[in-house]
C-alpha cells in the first residue's frame, strides 16, 4: 500500500478531520437522492402516469434490496478499519478480499433470484394489474443494476474505512451525471 495516500484519523486535531470526512459524504447524499428524483422527473414527463407509477410501485422493494447492500458492505467496512487502524495490512488485505468474494456471490444470488420472482413480488405487494408489466420490467433492471451498486459501496465503503471519503463521492457525482444523460438517451429519445 501507498503510505503516502493513507489517511491516518488517529493522530492530529479530530474536529477538522471529521468535517474533512464527512462533508464527501453529506454532498454524495445528495447526489445520491438525485437518481430517484431525475427518474421520476424524466418518466413522469416524457411516457406518463402509468409509468410514473411502475416505478414507484417497485421503488420499496429497490430501497429494500440498495439498503440491504449497503448495510452488507458498511459491516464489511468495520472490519476493514479496525485492521487498517492497526496497521496489519496482512488480515486487511484478507478481509477486503473475503468481503468481494462473499458480497459478489450474495450479490448475484440475490440478482438471480430477484430477476426470477420480480412478478410475484410484485404481486404480494399487491400492486395494480395496469402497472404490473411495466413494474416487473423496471424491477428486474433494478435487480441487474444491483452488481454495480454492490461493486461501487463495497469499493467506497473499502475506502472509507481507509479514511478516504472523497473518491467515492467523485465516482457518485459522475455517476449521477451519467444516469441524467442516460436517462434522457433511453427515455426521451
């Protein structure tokens, strides 16, 4: 490892190591909350009420299966930052590579399986007969979607424990640009 791009969080003044730490991860919330909200925007305006609707009938089982992965990885995370706190690179490398491991084939299961029943939990959900096609293809592209957001918060969360809490936010606001200019490409045109 690089010691030089190491953040060490124990030695110093901690009020402005914690503003220094957390302001990334206050303004990468806010980007954060712009996916749902440019979706709805740009599906509500451009194809219309029914659509607007699938999309929020499948949002509850998304925020589920997104907070599910987060709190998997932020778990991972602890880990990871009481070993990188201690210094042994040895069990951190081990535990960075066993949380990768493990996230990645219950990620996957977890799409697998998702993909396959995206109807029927739906239709638990009771959700309206009108939606339900439109809500199903929404949801398994959610369940797709899942491997990249598993791959960014297990990458992000790896970092964070190291002390580092702005590359993550870089990669967000990318990617929150990327999902406007997505969405407009496959939706509007």
């Amino acid at each position: 490892m690089n010691k030089k791009k190491l953040v060490d969080m124990t030695r110093g003044p901690i009020v402005p190591q914690i503003i220094h730490f957390t302001l990334p991860l206050i303004i990468g919330n806010f980007f954060v909350l712009t996916y749902n909200a440019v979706d709805s925007i740009i599906v509500g305006r451009y194809i219309g009420a029914n659509a607007l609707a699938a999309l929020g009938a499948a949002s509850p089982v998304m925020n589920v299966l997104l907070f599910l992965i987060i709190g998997i990885c932020l778990g991972m995370s602890v880990l990871m930052g009481r070993f990188f706190g201690e210094q042994d690179f040895t069990k951190l490398k081990r535990v960075v590579s066993t949380s990768f491991i493990a996230g990645g084939v219950f990620t996957l299961v977890l799409v697998a399986l998702g993909f396959l029943f995206s109807k029927t939990i739906l239709l638990f959900l009771n959700i309206p007969l009108a939606i339900l096609d439109d809500a199903t293809t929404y949801l398994q592209i959610i369940f797709i979607g899942l491997v990249f957001t598993f791959i960014y918060h297990i990458y992000a969360s790896t970092l964070r424990s190291m002390g580092n809490s702005k590359a993550s936010l870089y990669f967000l606001i990318a990617s929150a640009l990327l999902n406007v200019v997505l969405d407009l490409l496959f939706v509007v045109v």
